[in-house]
C-alpha cells in the first residue's frame, strides 16, 4: 500500500497553497502566507562611543572606586 500525505495545505509553488485532504487535492486554494519579518539587526555601539565610555570609567569611575575602598580603608566611621 503506497503511503499518502497527511492531510492539509501544501505550497502550490505559485504563491498560493492548495488543500489536500489525504487522498485527492479539494480544488481549494488560498494565498500563501507571507513570512514573518527578519528580526531587527542587533545595534551595536559605534566605536567612539566605546572609546568615550573607557575613558569615563577612566577619569570618573576608578577614582570614585579608589575613594570609596580608601573610606573603608582607613576605618572612618560617624
């Protein structure tokens, strides 16, 4: 017994799908669906914004780092 297709819309290869129902084609057709859109590109951060952001932490972030550990270090309490 040769094996048939499961039943239900198959491509017709026209921009339009056809249903089968299991054994014979029903002579109904419909539009393809569309795909879904590709997913935005992923931004990425342009390099001198990086370079700025380095600097930042640079010339803020590791004084303000070394002032704080400096607090602890000295045992100030109020």
């Amino acid at each position: 017994m040769e094996r048939q297709a499961a039943p239900g819309w198959y491509g017709a290869g026209d921009g339009w799908v056809a249903y089968w129902d299991g054994t014979r084609w029903t002579g109904d057709r419909a539009p393809a669906p569309t795909p879904p859109p590709p997913a935005p590109a992923r931004r990425r951060l342009p390099w001198p914004a990086w370079v700025a952001l380095i600097v930042l932490f640079i010339f803020v972030g590791l004084p303000l780092i070394g002032a704080f550990l400096q607090g602890f270090g000295t045992g100030l309490s109020r």
